[in-house]
C-alpha cells in the first residue's frame, strides 16, 4: 500500500470536515448582521440565539483544522514548509480572525453592555468573513498552480496570489459558507428567525449555484482531470436539492445536501492537485505527493495512531451534537448575567 498516497486522502478528508463544520460556524457569524430584526431588546436576543446554535460546538469543529495542520507537517513536511512559508500573511490574517473571532464568542456574555456587545459582534463577524475568503483564495492557488523554484520553495509575492481565479474561489466559499449557515440556522432554530433564515437560504442558494458553478466549470476545463465532471454535477444536484428542500421546509435534508455542495468542492479540489499537493503554475517545478511525504515509517506510525483514535474523536464530536440538538427561540434566551462596567470598576478600586 502507497501510504504516503493514503495520507493525501486522509488530509482531503480532515479538510472536508473542516470546511463543513466550520463552514456553517462561518455562516452563522457572517449572519449576525443579516438575520436579526425588531427594536435594539429583540435584535439583541436574535443574536444570542445565532450564538448559542454553535456555541457548544464552534470549538470543536476547529479541531479539524488543527488536525489537518498537524497531519501534513507530520506526513508531507515539505508541503507544509512550502505551504506555510509561502502563504504566510494570508494565512496569518485567517490566524489572527480565528483568535479574535473565539475570544468574541467566549467573553461576548461575560459584561452586560450594549457597547461592550456590539464589539463582540463586530469581531465575530470580522472573524468569519475573513476566513470564508481567504480559504477559498487560498485553494483556488493550489488547484491553479503557484510559482516555485528549483527547491520547491514559493517565489511569488502576495500579488500573485490574488488573481481573478483565486479570488473568484474566494467568493465561492463565501457564498457556499453563508448559505450552509442559513441552512443551520433554519435547522436550529424555531419562530421567525427560523423564516427569516429560509428566506436568506432560498435567495442565496440561487447565487450559489451561479458563482460556485463559474468557478467549478473554470477548474475543471482549466485544470482538472475529465473525472472529475461527475464531482461538478454531483455539486451542482446537490445545490438544486437545497434550493427546493429549503422550499419545502425540510431543513435537515437542505443542510446535508448543502454539506454535499462542499465535499463535492473539495473532492475537485484534491482530484485537481493530484498527483501533486502543490502545483507549479503552468505545470512547472510541481511539488508532488512521493517528493513531499514522509519516510514509511513515520507514515505507518501515524497511519496506526490514526487508526485508534479517529474513531473516538468521531464517536465524540457526534454525540455532542446530539446533546445540543435541540432548536432554540428567543424564548430560551434568560436575562443577562454578566458584570457591568460598575460592578468591575468597584471590584477593581
């Protein structure tokens, strides 16, 4: 067995679960702004139910990302040093959005403060938005190619990276990240911010379809193998059936036909870097999978590690949504219970 080919699949598969967990946390963020109506009292109770929909969860699925990281350091070393090196100040800004974005989300209910509120919305939005972009930027460069010397290290600038098909794969994730959080927050929630969400999802998913099919059809006429054609029209289904169960009120469909949309995109993705995991642009001075892996010895360590745990980590991440399954109302958001400004200032002095 080629490990070192198996490895490549598995990270496809880290990054798959990434991209849809947190794809729909992004959404949710993203949204904060879009989804609550009414005076200042009741808009500030829609959004506290938007965050308490993935509050039990958001830290977890950003596990997968650590993960993903972790494995390619370990399985394709020189895939990571060229990746992180190269790539260095956009994945820096999606470092930094992260932070701010989870410190948001863990101190936003520690001050009752309408000001101190606002803050926090305004980096949680920040924090979604940025990312959403930039990973679709981001892989949209390594499906199209980038330029690397003879050593296989990255010798293009930040300009390069923002071109037309880089940032059209940019808005690609942001208008599929925005629509999976719609879809969940139509899932998990009732009353009308459950409509309004319907509503976003229908409109959005018709944009989605338009973008993410510019930019599926571009890949695959420009850089992908003929198989591949069957992932786009998987993709493509996948948004239609959104689209019309959303319509129908069945939310829980919608969602996992919108989790469909994204696997098919990053199975193009992968199935466009192979065999390869960091194309030279124009076909020049590619990094392949063979060149960057590991020796077999680490990968077969790894492969056993990961044998024994993955299925403990799965077995505990779907029990925790199970746990908070339930949809949420205003009607379930208390009073608030943080400090205010006073009582921090006494305590203080």
């Amino acid at each position: 067995m080629d490990l070192a080919l198996v490895w490549f699949f598995i990270i496809a598969v880290l990054w798959t679960g990434y991209l849809v967990l947190e794809g729909f946390d992004f959404g949710v963020g993203m949204l904060m702004s879009l989804l609550p109506r009414g005076d200042a009292a009741h808009r500030e109770k829609e959004r506290r139910v938007l965050v308490n929909s993935i509050g039990p969860v958001w830290d977890g699925n950003e596990v997968w990302l650590l993960t993903a990281a972790g494995a390619t350091f370990a399985a394709f070393p020189e895939w990571y040093a060229t990746l992180f090196s190269g790539f260095y100040l956009p994945l820096l800004a999606i470092l930094v959005a992260l932070i701010v974005r989870g410190v948001a989300f863990e101190y936003r209910g520690k001050i009752s403060d309408a000001v101190w509120a606002r803050r926090c919305d305004l980096a949680i939005q920040v924090g979604s938005w940025v990312p959403a972009i930039l990973w679709g930027v981001l892989f949209a460069n390594l499906v199209r190619g980038v330029q690397l010397d003879e050593a296989h290290q990255y010798v293009g600038g930040l300009g390069a990276l923002l071109n037309p098909f880089a940032l059209l794969g940019g808005l690609t994730t942001l208008v599929l990240f925005l629509l999976h959080g719609a879809v969940f927050v139509a899932l998990k929630t009732d009353g009308a911010i459950r409509v309004r969400a319907r509503r976003f999802a229908g409109a959005l998913s018709v944009v989605a379809l338009a973008v993410a099919g510019a930019w599926a059809v571009w890949t695959q006429i420009a850089f992908s193998p003929a198989w591949t054609w069957a992932v786009v029209l998987v993709g493509a289904l996948a948004l239609v059936g959104v689209l019309r169960t959303n319509r129908a009120g069945r939310e829980g469909y919608a969602f996992t036909l919108s989790a469909v949309t994204i696997v098919a995109a990053v199975v193009l993705i992968f199935g466009s870097m192979y065999p390869d995991v960091l194309p030279g642009l124009a076909g020049g001075n590619s990094l392949s999978i063979a060149e960057a892996a590991s020796t077999p010895y680490t990968l077969t360590v790894m492969t056993w590690v990961a044998v024994a745990l993955t299925p403990v980590v799965l077995l505990y991440q779907g029990w925790t949504y199970w746990v908070f399954r339930r949809r949420l109302t205003v009607d379930h958001i208390p009073a608030p219970a943080g400090l205010t400004w006073k009582k921090i200032k006494d305590a203080a002095f």
